[in-house]
C-alpha cells in the first residue's frame, strides 16, 4: 500500500508541479500595448477554431509596423516558438460567448490588454465554484486536462512531479480507490496510464475501469522493476480466514481479483466439479504454486486426527484436496509419505500401539500377513512356538494380549491358526468368548459356523 | 497378472470418455512411475531336538545363548537370520481428471498397476487396479456419481463400486444416499475376490451390496457435524459383513477448535471409537491439544476376530506446541497415558502390560531454504515398545528443487521376544521439478544390530526409490517439501 500510495503521490504531484510551472506569457508585454487593437483575434486567429498552431498568429514582419527603430524602439522577435508541453485541453472554442477577459483578465486591473494565461482558478470559478482548490476533491480534471496518454510532450520528470489531489493521501484510499476509479476513471486518466494500475492489479486486464486507460510507454518505463508487496487487509486476519474467506470471495470477488490470480487458488481450491473463481485473471505463465500458509484449521497432529474434519466438511475439504491426495495416504503404495523413514523395521510398536487404526487402510490379511509371512514372521501352520520366547507360558498367556490386540495378532495368525484350539467342533474346544460376549449379536452370527459348525441356538 | 473384470469394465469406460473429454473442455492429472529397492532378511524357524538342549522347561538357551522354545519330547525351537535379499517393486499411478464439455459432468479415474513379485512384497504381483473410476454431473445443489468412488466418512475411508446421490440444498444440511457393491478395504477388489480368498481359508465367498446415508450440518467454519449410516450385506443376504453408524463433530468456540468422532458396531453393540480433541492457542506463540479417546478395533462379521471379545483401550494425549513465524521455528512435545480394559484372560503368572506410555517431542525450523526438521517418540506397552528419533536437514534449490539428508535411529523391544533391535541409518532425499516433470529419489541405509539375540546376525539394509511424475493439463506442480522425509 505504501508504494502505491507513494507511485501515486509521486505522479500527482508532479501533475500539479507542471500544471503550476507551464511558461506564462511573459514574452509580450500586453499591458504596453493597451489600446491598439481592436480585438484579440488580430493576433491569436485560432482561439476561435481551437487551432493551436494559429494561438499566436501574428507575424514577425507585422511588429515591425510600428517597431520599426523610428516609431518604436526595434523589438528582436522571430515569432511564435514551440509551444511547452503541457496537458491542457484546447477550450477555447467551448467558449464562444465568453469575453477573453473572462478568463485572462488579470485580477484587479480594468482594460482589454491586462491579461495574462488563465489559471486554474479561472476555470474554477464556473466549473466547481466550491471546490477547495485545484485539486480537491470532486474537481472534473477532464473539463481543462487532456489524458495523459495524448499529453506526449511531457517527460516522464513531469509526469513523476505531477501533484497528489488529497483524496489520494486518505488511508481508506486503497481499499476506496476503485469505486473512485470506475466512476471518475477519465479524471484518473489524466495522471495515469494503464502501466499505473498494473503494477498492483493483476486483473487489470479484466477491469474496465483500466482498460480504459491507454497504455503509456513514458509510464510504462517507470514502472518497470515495480513490484509491490501489498499489505495483508484487515479481514485477512480473522480467525480461519482460509476456510472462510470464500464468503467475503462471493461479496466482493473483484477486491479478491486485484491481487489473486486464479492460480492462487487452484493451489488449494482443486475442486474438480465446478471451476474456482472464473472472473479472476490466470497467469499464463505461472504454476499454480501458492503461498506456504499455514491453513489454521489444520492445526497440530492434524495430519493423523483430521478424520472428523474430513468427514463433517468433505465439500470443504475438496475444495482443497483432490481425492488423489487422500490416497498418496490411504492408498499409497505409489508415494509412501505418511509414515517417517525406516517404518518398515519400526511399525511393530506404533501398530501394537493402535495409535491410528492400521486397517483403515492397510488390509490385514492381505497387506500385513503377506509380508509378515514372507520374511518369516508370521505362522504358517507350524506346531511348537517359538516366536514369542520371552514371555514363558506363552500359550496360556497369550489370551490376554490377544483382547488387548488382536488385530496386531491377525496380521500374523490366520483365522485357521486360532481353530485349532478356539474351534467347537474340533481341537481343544477353548471357548473364546469374553464374559460379555453378546451370543445374540444376531447381526454377527455369519461367522458362527466357522467355529461350530453351524449357527448356534 | 491379475486384471478384474470390473476393474476392466470401468477403466474402459474411462478411457473411452477421455477423448471426449481431451477434445473438450480439458483433463488433467498424473502420471507417475516409482520404483523402490527394499534389503530384508528374511527370520528363519530352525530347531534341535529337544534331548539336546540341557535345561528344563519350556524356555532354555543354547550353549551360545539362543533363547529357545523347548516341547518335552520333541524339539527345542527358535527363530533366526536368514538369507540377506531386496526386492524392487514397481508401481505405475494414472489419475486424471476430465471435463467433458458438458456443464457439470466430468469423469475422475486412479489406475494403478504394480509389478514386481509377491514372494517378498506385498501386493507386487502383476496387477492393474482401478482405486477410483467414476463419472460425476453437479448441477446446483445436486451431485451425481457412479462407477468406482471413493466415500470420507465418520466410519472410515471407503471405495466402491456404484453409485451416489447428494443434495445441498437445505441451508446448512447436506444428504447423500449411496449403494453399489462393496470392496475389500484397502484392496481395490470385490469382497470374493482372489486376494483375499488366497490370503484367509475363511475369506468371504459371496461379494457385497453396500449401502448407506450421510447426512451433515455444516455452519461453515463454526460448526459442523456428520452421520453416517452403512451397511454390507452378502449379495446372497444370508449374512452381514459390517453394520456401523458413526458421527463426527467439528466445531470453534472462541479460539479453540473441537474435533471428535465415533463409531458404533450395531452388531456387537460395542463402540469402537470415540475420540474428542481439543485444540486451542495459548498466547505467545503457544498452543495446545487435549485429546481423549476410546477405542476398541472393529473386526467385519466374517471374521471370527470379534468373537474373541478384544477389549478396548482409553487414552488421555496432550501436545503443547509453540512457533514463532519471525524466527521460523515451531516446536511441539506431548505425551500420552493409555489403559486397556479388563480382558478376563490369561494368568497372573505371566505379566501382560495393560497399559501403555507415548512421548514425543519434535521440532521444525526453516531459515531462508534451509530447514531442519526433527523429532523423538516413545511408544511403550504391551506388544512391542520402541523408542528413538529422526533428523533431516534440506535445502531448497529455487522454487523447484530440494534435497535433503536425512538419519533414523531406532531402538525396538518388547516384541513378546528376548532380544533388542536396534536400527540405525540415513540417506539422501533428492526432487525436482523439470517443467511438467518431477523427479524424486532417496538412497538410504540402515544398520540393524541385535542385542540377546545369539542366532541373528547384523546386517545392513539398503533402500532406494526413484520416482517420475508427468503432469498434463493444469494439474499443479508440487511444492517441494520441507518438511520431514517420509518413506518405507
């Protein structure tokens, strides 16, 4: 904001410093030729027409008429010179009815020849008779101003010298200069070109407001090299602003679009059914490659407890995350990143642990026991343990681990390694049912006939 | 190689759309090719007879100290190193998404083909599976899916193969309906299909219909809940596979956001899991996280696991954590105390833990493209217990580019087993992005060495990935990380 604000102060003042400096016709001294003619039309023929180059049409040949060494001292003039570069509209022949004296009388003195250029005041004083000053606010630049793109003879020191109207010096001006714009866009025009407004809007493409600006070399150099590291507004720093900000999008998405292209959202927003933010303007050259935020709802360990948010707020979630993402953890045999280095020697105690359930995504029988029987964990029928030698009496003791862990259990044992001592039908009989087994779990009672045989009454 | 018919039906069913959909509004996704080298060792049974072995009793030793196994009469057993081996599955991913020109309705596909071979690996046997393949049409408050999905919901993750139906347009409720034939979780496969039935004589011999009803509130980000009601019952309806409802909760009140769930086995009547957290900043940079949970596993009914009667466990966690974005630098350490219910088995003779201690402590800090990123973590209680931490150090090279070092090391104990592991290892961690193209790879070694274990030799592991990613169409580049190294 601040570089905004001081590209702006910087243009707008020098405006105003050129407006000030433009070269007043002191060469003529009008006043010493009080009476002598008739009209001014004898030597400004194009007031009339507007043709500029006819300002000052009289000849070199018709002073000597009377400065001629005898009736008058010999003056040394080659006539009218290059014009200064200026800004100024030609208004002349808008005011055809108005006594040239409106405008150029100097103030406090009477006769046809007291005149000087007019100034701002002299516009002023029909044109916004109330206004503060030349550049208050409310004043129509246009009324006297040329836009800056058709103002060529000025330099880009002049353009840089351009004043400041106050309007520009108010901190709200940032939030508040596009509503400015969009209604007064041809008096901004007057200080600016459309380089001014693309160093900051990314959207400038897209706003009409700019677009109506022609484009200016002159600005355009000046604003090379200009990047602009735009203040965080104030609602940006609301508690969870990145999952609410969508609402604050919706009321005013142009505000949103001066800085966010839509590859800022794609970042996060991949939410492959309908398209993020269509009116926003695409970097073509850019990646979608956002800002390292910190999204405040996923706070600590949210990584391994997001499971309620991803459930309560799957549309938000999508917004976000394409379902793919969820696999490179769920599913992720292609890109392992869930889990830290060397967890294939290390998972024993997180999955003993049950500190997240394995069989979310991992299928016991075919994931885990695969492997454990491959590398010679697991059981594959042998009779006589052996595995668990540091716990004596491991057969009798083992029912109590098994409650505590038996998905652990299962990733080694088959169901047929337990029947052969849990079965009713066969084997030892061990009946494996705690004291609270519902024997009338009516829903379960499939598997029943694995261990008796057929559904028990 | 395994192709499933269904799978087969579906992929061709994408891949028929995707030339529509090339030539009209536009795809885009993934192409990706990884490989690994994974070093194992295979454990070895071996055993003498038990007439040699002095001692007496069912546990002795060795003359050089091997722990064994002894049954009167028979053989003294035990368990050691084997052959040093690697394997080098490969997996091939194919995610895309596409529009298809006609507002509203776009297709969603993940194929994934693995190669390599199951004596070593999980699941490296010759395969293409579909994880997702299914057309959507939203249109306003509407959204329509079928074919291969993938569901998020208060009782897991889920896909399936059929069909959904969603409706927002109530305010804050939001509905959906959904059903189709169930698959195995984690499998990518119909319920009787050729994994599992090798993998278990018990697998199920009949497929699944699968159905259930989500329903949620959401209030933004205030508040919002979800219920989910599911059901898999055998094609032939003689029995059930799984009947579960669930609920989640996520709600800010003032600073702090609550975030619990539970599940609850209609079959057993048992809740398996219900868990509430709470996360709330402190000042200064602080903030912490309470958590407590309960949870017992969900066995599915063709299974005879839940008649065992597994009992649950309830756990209290707390996190502080604190960061300063000025410094770079966040740090968290936390610990948490777990207690089983009773189980009513085994003896007092033999001390099973019956309960469990977590510590952890970790750090990250980034300065300018470096960044350091390291944590300890203890896990002890019945099973097994392990304790030890990692460290990685990395650099970011221009926006597109990384590379890292990164160690572990680990010592595991407890294992129901005399004897101590101890793993010991780091490697490199390198990605980077080469326009659509990301390459990534690591090389790491680790040293594992045993301690009272007289018959199993020391030996080192080696482990190796190299990973190509083609991206097309808009899909994003990855940032590269700087966060921890993940992996095998």
């Amino acid at each position: 904001m601040k570089r905004a604000i001081l590209i702006g102060t910087v243009v707008l003042a020098g405006a105003t410093s050129a407006l000030l400096s433009m070269p007043q016709q002191e060469g003529f001294p009008h006043a010493k030729h009080q009476g002598l003619f008739p009209s001014c039309n004898a030597c400004h023929a194009g007031i009339e027409t507007g043709d500029a180059e006819m300002f000052i049409s009289v000849e070199p040949e018709a002073c000597q008429a009377c400065h001629d060494g005898q009736v008058a001292p010999r003056v040394n003039w080659d006539g009218p010179g290059e014009r200064p570069a200026n800004n100024l509209k030609t208004v002349h022949p808008g005011h055809p009815e108005l006594p040239c004296s409106s405008c150029h009388q100097v103030p406090g003195r009477s006769g046809d020849m007291q005149v000087q250029a007019a100034g701002f005041e002299a516009c002023q004083a029909c044109h916004a008779p109330n206004a503060d000053g030349h550049l208050a606010a409310g004043n129509d630049c246009v009324q006297c101003h040329v836009p800056l793109t058709e103002a060529t003879g000025l330099t880009e020191a002049q353009i840089g010298a351009f004043p400041a109207p106050a309007t520009h010096a108010s901190p709200q001006f940032l939030s508040e200069h596009g509503a400015m714009a969009s209604g007064e866009a041809s008096n901004c025009s007057v200080c600016h070109a459309r380089e001014s407004c693309t160093v900051c809007h990314v959207n400038a493409e897209m706003v009409p407001a700019i677009m109506a600006l022609g484009p200016d070399p002159r600005v355009a150099a000046m604003t090379a090299g200009v990047t602009w590291d735009p203040p965080v507004p104030q609602s940006h720093a609301v508690t969870e602003w990145n999952l609410s900000h969508g609402a604050a999008m919706r009321e005013a998405p142009n505000s949103c679009a001066t800085c966010h292209t839509q590859n800022l959202c794609a970042t996060c927003h991949i939410d492959t059914s309908e398209q993020i933010a269509p009116d926003f303007a695409v970097e073509a050259s850019a990646s979608a490659d956002g800002p390292l935020v910190k999204i405040p709802g996923h706070g600590p360990n949210f990584a391994v407890a997001h499971g309620a948010a991803a459930v309560a707020s799957s549309p938000k979630c999508a917004a976000c995350h394409e379902e793919t993402y969820c696999v490179d953890c769920h599913d992720g045999s292609g890109r392992p990143s869930f889990h830290p280095a060397d967890f294939v020697q290390r998972h024993s105690a997180e999955a003993w642990g049950q500190m997240q359930n394995c069989s979310e995504c991992h299928s016991n029988e075919v994931f885990c026991r695969d492997c454990h029987t491959t590398q010679g964990f697991a059981n594959v029928g042998q009779t006589g343990a052996a595995f668990h030698d540091a716990v004596p009496d491991w057969f009798v003791a083992h029912g109590k681990a098994a409650r505590q862990g038996l998905d652990a259990c299962a990733s080694c044992h088959t169901q047929s390694s337990c029947l052969r001592c849990h079965s009713a039908v066969e084997g030892f009989r061990i009946n494996p049912h705690g004291p609270d087994f519902d024997a009338d779990a009516e829903k379960a009672k499939g598997s029943c006939t694995i261990c008796h045989g057929s559904t028990p009454e | 190689m395994i192709v499933h018919r269904r799978t087969l039906a579906l992929v061709s069913s994408v891949l028929l759309l995707a030339p529509t959909a090339l030539f009209a509004q536009g795809i885009r996704g993934e192409l990706r090719v990884r490989g690994d080298i994974v070093g194992f060792q295979r454990l070895q049974r071996d055993s003498v007879p038990e007439s040699q072995v002095s001692g007496s009793g069912a546990q002795r030793q060795l003359a050089d100290g091997t722990a064994v196994t002894c049954t009167t009469g028979d053989f003294c057993r035990w368990y050691g190193s084997g052959d040093t081996e690697s394997v080098y599955p490969l997996y091939q991913d194919l995610r895309a998404t596409g529009w298809t020109g006609v507002e509203g309705l776009s297709f969603h596909t993940q194929l994934r083909a693995r190669l390599g071979s199951d004596e070593a690996w999980p699941r490296t046997e010759q395969e293409v599976e579909a994880i997702t393949a299914y057309i959507g049409y939203r249109k306003d408050d509407l959204w329509l899916r079928g074919g291969r999905m993938l569901r998020s919901g208060s009782l897991g993750y889920r896909n399936f193969d059929g069909a959904s139906v969603a409706w927002s347009g109530l305010g804050p409720l939001r509905l959906e309906a959904y059903g189709g034939w169930s698959l195995g979780i984690g499998l990518n496969a119909p319920r009787n299909g050729q994994l599992l039935t090798e993998a278990d004589e018990w697998a199920p011999n009949k497929r699944a219909y699968i159905y259930g009803f989500d329903g949620a509130l959401d209030f933004g980000t205030s508040f919002f809940a979800n219920v989910q009601y599911q059901r898999e019952i055998r094609t032939d309806e003689t029995g059930l596979y799984s009947e579960r409802i669930g609920g989640s909760l996520r709600a800010i009140v003032g600073d702090a956001i609550l975030d619990g769930g539970i599940t609850y086995d209609l079959a057993f009547k048992e809740i398996n899991l219900a868990r509430l957290q709470m996360t709330s900043p402190l000042g200064a940079g602080f903030g912490l996280v309470l958590e407590g949970k309960h949870y017992r596993p969900f066995f599915e009914y063709w299974t005879i696991w839940g008649a065992f009667s597994p009992v649950a466990y309830t756990e209290g966690r707390g996190m502080l954590t604190w960061s300063s974005p000025e410094l770079g630098l966040s740090l968290e350490a936390g610990g948490g105390y777990r207690d089983y219910d009773e189980t009513s088995a085994g003896t007092e003779s033999v001390e099973i833990k019956e309960d469990g201690v977590r510590l952890y402590g970790g750090g990250h800090w980034v300065n300018g493209p470096w960044f350091v990123d390291g944590g300890y973590r203890s896990e002890t209680g019945f099973g097994a217990s392990r304790y030890g931490g990692d460290l990685s150090v990395g650099r970011r090279i221009g926006a597109d580019a990384r590379i890292a070092l990164f160690g572990s090391s680990t010592k595991s104990f407890g294992e129901f087993r005399i004897g101590e592991q101890l793993g010991t290892g780091g490697g490199i961690d390198a990605s980077w992005n080469l326009g659509d193209f990301t390459v990534s790879g690591s090389a790491a070694l680790y040293r594992i060495t045993f301690e009272n274990r007289s018959r199993n030799e020391d030996w080192t592991q080696p482990r190796a990935h190299l990973s190509v990613a083609w991206r097309f169409g808009s899909t994003p580049k990855p940032r590269p990380s700087m966060r921890g190294i993940g992996g095998y």
